[in-house]
C-alpha cells in the first residue's frame, strides 16, 4: 500500500487537530482494532525527527471498528522542537503497524508550521 500524500500548514499557537477514516474501496471503514499509528515530523525528509506522537503515548486515538486515526499537537505553548518546523522543508510521515507488527505507510507529505502572527 503506497502511503498518501497530504500536505498541512497550520500556524504556531494553535491546537492542530485532525481526524481521518481508513475506508475500503466500499467507502466502508476498515477497524483498526489492535492496530497501532506513529505520526513523525522531521524539518527535513532525511533528518531528526523533531515531534514523535502516537497512539501508545499521547496525540493519536484509534476508533477501533469506526475506522478513524484522530492526531492532536498542542502548537499553543513553548515547544522548542517547533520553531525549528517554520523554516527548511518539514516532512510527516504516519504510519499504521498491523497487529502483527507489520508498518504500513498512511500518510506522508508536508508538515509546515507557521510562526505565531501575534508573536
């Protein structure tokens, strides 16, 4: 399965939240029941990442037989990893592990966080 491409532009001081539906060729949801989801956010495609959530720590929930990945990043406070996404080329990768352990890339693309305008 090739991951999809999605490119986001949210601004610094906000609580980015964004929840998506795996759906099969039926548009019916496929259950995640068992499944895992690691979202990586690096300044460049090649580089450290800089942000890491999934749903075994905090920022995603699975919605098990609804199908659905919800992902939140609290940009409001003083993270110093996020400044470091407002310049080069940030890139997110999320990627879903099957209950046997088996990674399968969702969503990839740009991940570009604007500076606070009232900053």
């Amino acid at each position: 399965m090739a991951a999809g491409l999605w490119n986001f532009t949210i601004e610094q001081g906000e609580y980015w939240t964004k929840t998506l539906t795996w759906k099969d060729a039926s548009l019916d949801p496929i259950p995640l029941t068992g499944w895992h989801a690691i979202l990586t956010i690096a300044r460049e495609a090649e580089s450290t990442p800089q942000l890491v959530i999934s749903d075994t720590t905090t920022g995603i929930v699975l919605g098990g037989d609804a199908g659905t990945i919800a992902m939140t990043i609290d940009l409001t406070g003083e993270d110093e990893s996020l400044p470091l996404l407002t310049t080069g080329n940030p890139r997110y990768w999320l990627n879903l592990i099957a209950p046997g352990g088996q990674m399968r890339p969702f969503f990839r693309g740009r991940f570009l966080v604007r500076p606070d305008p009232s900053a």
